[in-house]
C-alpha cells in the first residue's frame, strides 16, 4: 500500500490540508478513510505521493475516484499510465482526471474565515456575490476541461525559444490519446473534474457545470434557468462561450463526472459515518437537494444518518457523445446521472440518493445544528412559507363528517385564515380547538427580483399572500410543542 503519510517533500514545500491531515486528523479516523481508497492503487508515474504532500487535491481527487470505481464493481488496468484510469471491465471507459484551482492571484485557501465556513450553509439566493463566483467557477471549469478534451485530439503547443541570439516561436505537437496504438476509439471518454477554484467552493451545487455544459444559467435570486450562449470573464471584458455539449465539436468527450464537495470534510464525514474512530471532534451538516418540498433538506451525519462515499458525485451525459456511458454504469454508487434534453430544455436528476448541495465540517458543532435545523430548512427552501397559528374554530361542511373547514388565528399578526380537512386528514394531524400548529406552504413568487433586497421584501409579502388571498398549497402541518 501507497505510505502517503511518510515526508518525501521538503517542509516548506508541504501542502497546509496534506500537515492538517497528516498531523491533526490521525486519530480520528480520517486516515483509514484514506487507507480504504488507496488500497489497490498502483502509482504508475511514482510521482502521486509527492503531488499528495505537495499539491494535494488533484492527488486526493485520484484516490477518492479509485474508490468509488471499485465500489462501482470496475477494474481497472494499470499498466497504461494514460489516460489516469482504464477501467477494462464490466464495460471499457477511460477516465482523465483533472482539479480547477484557484487562479494564480486569487485569495488562498489559507485565508478563510469563519464566515466562509459558514457561508456553506448559505443558501444561493442569499449570496450577494453568487453571480461573481458562478462565472468565477465557469471560467476555471472551462480552461481544465478543454485542457483535458486537447488530450484527447492531441494539441500544439507554441513555445518561444532562442536561436542564434534571436527569440523565435516554435510549436510542438503532442498526440493526443486517441492516436496510441492500443486506444480504443469505440470506448467512452469521460473526464472527471474536482472544483477547487474559490475559497468557498464547496457551495458551488451543479449551477456552474450546468451552465458550461448546456448554456443553462442559474438566476440565484428568481431560482430559474435561462440560455446563454456566453458569459463574461470576471475581472475581464472578455468573453467565454458556454454550453460545450450543445453540439459535436466535443462528441469526444462522452462525459463528465463532478464534485464541488470533495474536501477534507468528506473524510471526517465518512469517518463518522462508518465509526471509524471513537475519538470525534467534528460534527458534519449536508444540506441535500430533493424534487420534493421543502427541496433543500439538511442532515446531521451519524452512523444512523450516514453520508455514503459516492454521495456528492455527479455525471453529466453528453447528448452529442459518440460513444455514450450507459446510464447504469454506476448503478451500484450514488452518483446522480444528469441528462439534458435540448429539444424540450429539460434536465433530469437520476440517482440512488438525494445530490449534496453543500456540508459544512465544524468543531463541535452537533448542538448547533440541532439548534440550527429549522432556521436552515427556513432559509434554504424561499419557496416554503411557515405559519405558527392557534386552531379558533371547527366546523363541519358536511352532514356526514367527510369534510371539514378549520378557521386559524395567525400568532403573529392575528390575522384568521380558513383551511379545508377531509376527516381523514383531521384526526391524521390530530386537529383540536385552541392546539397551536406549524403550517407550511408552497409557494413560488412570480416577481422578477434583480437584488436581495427586493428578495427578502418578496419573502415578507408572501404569508400575506397565504393568509389574506389563500394562494400557496400546504404541505405540511405538525402540532406545536415548548420544543418547537
């Protein structure tokens, strides 16, 4: 087995998250997590240890993938050392994995706060600067997986170099892999990204991915998707151009694995989750995205409440792939296939386990979260609308008991609104006179909103809406307790 943990790389050179878990995090499980990836893998260039201790992610990202193709039933051949990974069997695919760091003069990962931390429990629409790191994300995403598309045709590089006292340019030619001997051109081509590129990656969800491969742009604020063909490099008034799988100039490529999640809490969460250790520090919230409301759900992760390995993982299909991966290739992970319909603009989400949005790792954080959960499922879910009322009235609609008309008094404002139970719903929710009851309804706004200022005006007017004009459907209605 691979011994990451022994210095080959001179201290000052030492990535800060390789002596974090090196030295902090041995005791409480993380480092079998690792050990459990690693087991079986062959470091065919015997450079991967020094990228680990050096770099890190991209070298992390290489072992968390080793892991989940074996929990996928791969096998992979090693005696190739391109593309990163040949899986031979059920089925042949290649796989060239890649990381989007941080620009050059961009903020280092070294100089988070404790609002970053926090800001993974932020939800989308509240973030003032989520257009800014969204074309952040699109722009680093953009340069690593075009790099790896090139390694695919083969490239040319221009190099300039000094001939006879004078600098010249030269180009050299690189083959790409579909020109080796031994690559076979029927098999798919899949290209597995890790976002690093911003200090707060880990909240990035699939909207920047979604955008580079389809055109398909998130709104934060108005929670929809519109089609753009471009967008405008932060910092920049140059442009990039977006949805790369809106024709076959990438036919090449027949997709792409991702993951904005892939930090060092992914260890300590599966640590957790598999009690790979007694000795716990750190509690793990994931905030998961389900089609259902409320559509944002968050977990405390615990052994009766597990993160799994794959979770967090997304594979988006190439609609113009020539050689296409099978939808149920990784049927035995949790990675959620994504498909984009061009024709209907539709996308679908299809996988074992609900999609992580974000997690945030924190020191002693289980009583927080607990204390948190209704005010994180309030914030990450605007379409959701809570009533706290007093039940004021019961009166039956019909001489046979079916149906019912329950009159509530607001907490709050006192205001009195009516809603209608068959008699199943009402002994189900244990509806009584003068019980106080947690109401919560479904409702989308209809406003175009530019600034979240106007967002959170939006927000005020729509329990008036539920209350005054009856609009919204309920979804949910639990009794009050001192706990509540």
């Amino acid at each position: 087995m691979l011994d990451l943990f022994t210095e080959i790389v001179d201290k000052k050179k030492l990535h800060p998250k390789f002596k974090l878990v090196k030295d902090h995090l041995s005791l409480s499980g993380e480092h079998d997590i690792l050990k459990d990836w690693i087991e079986g893998f062959i470091d065919r260039d015997n450079k991967i240890i020094q990228d680990f201790q050096e770099n890190f992610h991209s070298a992390f990202w290489e072992f968390y993938l080793f892991a989940v193709f074996k929990e996928a039933g791969f096998e992979i051949d090693f005696k190739k050392n391109r593309p990163d990974f040949r899986i031979i069997k059920p089925k042949k695919i290649y796989v060239e994995a890649t990381v989007a760091n941080i620009k050059d003069k961009g903020p280092k990962e070294d100089t988070r706060t404790f609002d970053d931390i926090m800001s993974m429990i932020k939800p989308a629409h509240m973030q003032k600067d989520f257009d800014d790191n969204l074309r952040e994300s699109i722009t680093r995403y953009s340069g690593s997986i075009l790099a790896k598309s090139n390694m695919y045709t083969g490239y040319t590089k221009k190099t300039k170099k000094i001939k006879d006292g004078i600098e010249i340019e030269v180009e050299k030619k690189y083959n790409g892999y579909s020109e080796d001997e031994d690559f076979d051109l029927t098999a798919p081509y899949i290209i597995a990204l890790s976002g690093y590129e911003q200090i707060n990656y880990g909240n990035n969800f699939f909207y920047a991915m979604f955008a580079l491969l389809y055109g398909s742009y998130y709104n934060n604020l108005n929670d929809n998707f519109s089609k753009k063909e471009n967008i405008v490099k932060p910092d920049s008034s140059s442009t990039i151009p977006i949805g790369l799988f809106l024709d076959n100039n990438m036919e090449h490529v027949s997709a792409i694995i991702f993951s904005c999640t892939m930090t060092l809490g992914k260890l300590t969460s599966l640590s957790i989750s598999q009690q790979k250790s007694h000795f716990i520090t750190n509690s793990v919230l994931c905030i998961r995205h389900d089609t259902t409301p409320p559509h944002f759900k968050p977990q405390i992760v615990s052994p009766d409440s597990p993160e799994y390995l794959s979770d967090g993982l997304f594979i988006f299909h190439n609609p113009f792939a020539k050689n296409p991966v099978d939808s149920d290739a990784f049927n035995k992970t949790n990675i959620v296939n994504v498909h984009f319909d061009i024709e209907r603009n539709t996308k679908t989400f299809e996988g074992n386990n609900l999609p992580i949005a974000s997690r945030l790792n924190l020191f002693g954080g289980k009583q927080q979260f607990e204390n948190l959960i209704y005010k994180i499922i309030k914030h990450f879910n605007p379409d959701l609308v809570f009533v706290s009322a007093k039940v004021v009235d019961i009166m039956k609609l019909t001489d046979d008991e079916k149906s019912f008309e329950v009159t509530f008094k607001d907490i709050d404002s006192e205001t009195e609104f009516n809603v209608s139970f068959t008699d199943k719903a009402i002994k189900e929710q244990r509806v009584k006179e003068n019980e106080k009851y947690l109401i919560t309804y479904s409702l989308r706004t209809n406003a175009e909103i530019k600034t979240i200022d106007q967002f959170k005006l939006n927000q005020r007017f729509k329990k008036i809406r539920c209350l005054e004009f009856g609009e919204g459907t309920m979804i949910d209605i639990k009794k009050l307790t001192q706990d509540n």
